[in-house]
C-alpha cells in the first residue's frame, strides 16, 4: 500500500487563518519546535481574500490531537480550527506522474488512466505523464497498480477537505453535524 494510505493515526485540521505574509511559517514552526509530524499540509486562499485555509493531516502518534489544536488556536492568526472526520469529510487530493509506457504496455496505461477517470497530460516515446484528482485511497488504489509499470516521477498534493454539507431527515429535519470547531472571539 501507498505511503498516503489512510489509517487511524492520522487526523485531518482544516484551519482558517489571515491571509498574511508569514502565518504559514509561524504554523509549520509550531510543528518543528514541538516535534509534531506534518503527514499532509496544502494551503490556499479561501472564497474570502482575508482569509486562506490550511488543510493538515497530522500524524497523532507524535503529539494528542487536543494537544496539536490548543497549540494552533494560540496562534494570533488563526481564526478558527476544525477536526474532520474522514466519515463526515469530502478529502480530494491531486496526483501527477510520468509512467514508463513503451509500445508493450501504452494501451494498459492508458486503459488503466481511464479505468480511474484520470488524464493523460504529456506523451513521448516510453513515457505518459498523468494526472488524476479524487480521494486519496482512489490515488492510493491507482499508485498501487501504475507502480508495476514503472513510476519515474510522482507527485501528489496533499489533501484538501471540508466538511460534508448537513443532509436533512426524511421528516425534514436537519441533521446534526459531528466535526467539532474552535473559533477564537473577535
């Protein structure tokens, strides 16, 4: 299994902080100086130009999640901080790679880019490079099979994530959501 794979250590954070030079340091910083293992972390403005969100997937076994998220929130910037669970979370990631595929093996690959609704964005003589974007264990699922062919470079993005939006009952009620947020007042 892939190196991505998801299991029971890691937690993913999705942090909402101030568009400002430097807060995306301050927050991998905290990480060093407290010895915390950065599993994912992908970084973006948000719909709102003052704000961007971190996503961060964060390895538990190196430091309590309640630990990781007391430690964010005494960060000035950051104006809120979110747990989601995998259960109740939409997680997409990106993955780029160029695969050995000579006149033998091409159609598999190609086969296989479309089996997973992936792209072909560059072809040489031996080589496709492709491009696919989906959850993270449907990347996983794909790196496993295309490593047989021969990887020659890959790189994927990290996770991104929200919440999974509030369904309503069939009474029409809404449902409860389950992810926990810290905001800071102000």
């Amino acid at each position: 299994m892939s190196m991505y794979g998801t299991d029971k250590r890691h937690h993913t954070l999705t942090v909402l902080v101030e568009n400002k030079s430097g807060v995306l340091a301050r927050v991998a910083s905290l990480f060093s100086r407290r010895g915390y293992n950065i599993f994912s972390l992908a970084v973006a403005p948000s719909d709102n130009p003052k704000f961007s969100r971190i996503t961060i997937v964060v390895d538990v076994e190196s430091a309590p999640l309640d630990q990781i998220m007391k430690q964010l929130d005494k960060l000035i910037p950051v104006v809120s901080i979110r747990e989601l669970d995998p259960a109740d979370a939409r997680e997409r990631e990106l993955l780029l790679a160029t695969v050995e595929a000579g006149p033998d093996t091409r159609g598999q690959v190609i086969q296989l880019v479309g089996v997973f609704e992936g792209k072909i964005v560059d072809v040489g003589p031996a080589h496709l490079s492709v491009m696919l974007a989906g959850a993270p264990s449907k990347l996983d699922d794909f790196e496993d099979l295309i490593r047989g062919y021969g990887i020659v470079e890959m790189q994927r993005t990290g996770r991104v994530a929200l919440p999974m939006l509030d369904r309503v009952d069939h009474r029409g009620q809404p449902a409860t959501g389950t992810a926990d947020t810290t905001e800071k007042a102000g």
